[in-house]
C-alpha cells in the first residue's frame, strides 16, 4: 500500500479533528475483538479514532504499529492517548438500474366527504385583532 503523502495526511488530520474515537484499547490490550470492532469501523467510515488507555509513549506507537499492519491501513496522527488511522474504503457495489427496481405501489383513492358531512365544517376565517374587530397584517399580533 503506498504512504500517504503529506498532503493528504493533513487533510485527513482535519477531516478526523471533529470525529470522536469509535474504539477503545483498555487493560487487555489489542485482543482479536478489539481488531474485528477496528475492521468493522474502517470499513464503515474509512477514517477513524482510537482512544489507547494506561500505556506510555512507546507502546502506544507500537500498537498504532501492530494495528496499522493487522488491519491494512495507515497511520495518520498519534496525539496522546488518541490514534488516528485511515484506510481506502471499499468501492460501493454498482447501484440498480431504474428498470431494475420494483414499481412503487399506488396509495388508495382518498375518500371524499359527502356534501352533508362538507358542510359541518366552516373554513377559517381572517385573524382579527381582538378589541377592534380590524382585520390583521401578515406578521402582525393583536395587542389585546
């Protein structure tokens, strides 16, 4: 897999700035259940956070090593407690043709209501204004 130029290291770096971390590495460390959660995020989102809990320095670079390796991405930015790494998402799958898709269903006809039952209900009329009885502007309130 080729290295990411420094260019878009920096553009990641800013896309993954807003992003919270979506895995956590505790006490156990990198267990085959931490790589499958690291997997299935990579592969959802392509660019993703890590948070390494209770290691100095030299293991977290390790990890970011080990996890970079294992799981076929890069590393791009090690601040911390927080790793960041990126890989190429998959290519979507070739979207259905419009011939391809099933017909939407057409809803019922909607009931009218007979010319009794039309009657019963009166239309809104104009808002007036309370103590006046004058007809209000768009925008306007009543002041009473």
């Amino acid at each position: 897999m080729p290295s990411l130029t420094p260019a878009r290291r920096r553009a990641l770096r800013a896309e993954a700035h807003h992003l919270d971390p979506v895995v956590s590495v505790a006490a156990k460390g990198l267990t085959p259940a931490v790589l499958a959660e690291i997997e299935r995020a990579l592969t959802a989102h392509g660019l993703i956070k890590i948070r390494i809990y209770g290691e100095d320095r030299t293991v977290r670079a390790d990890l970011m090593a080990a996890i970079c390796s294992e799981s076929g991405s890069e590393a791009v930015q090690h601040i911390g407690n927080i790793l960041v790494i990126w890989r190429e998402p998959p290519a979507p799958a070739v979207a259905p043709t419009i011939d391809a898709l099933p017909r939407p269903r057409r809803a019922p006809a909607a009931k009218v209501p007979s010319a009794a039952a039309q009657s019963r209900f009166k239309p809104a009329g104009p808002r007036t204004a309370r103590s006046t009885g004058t007809r209000l502007r768009s925008g306007q309130r009543s002041r009473g």
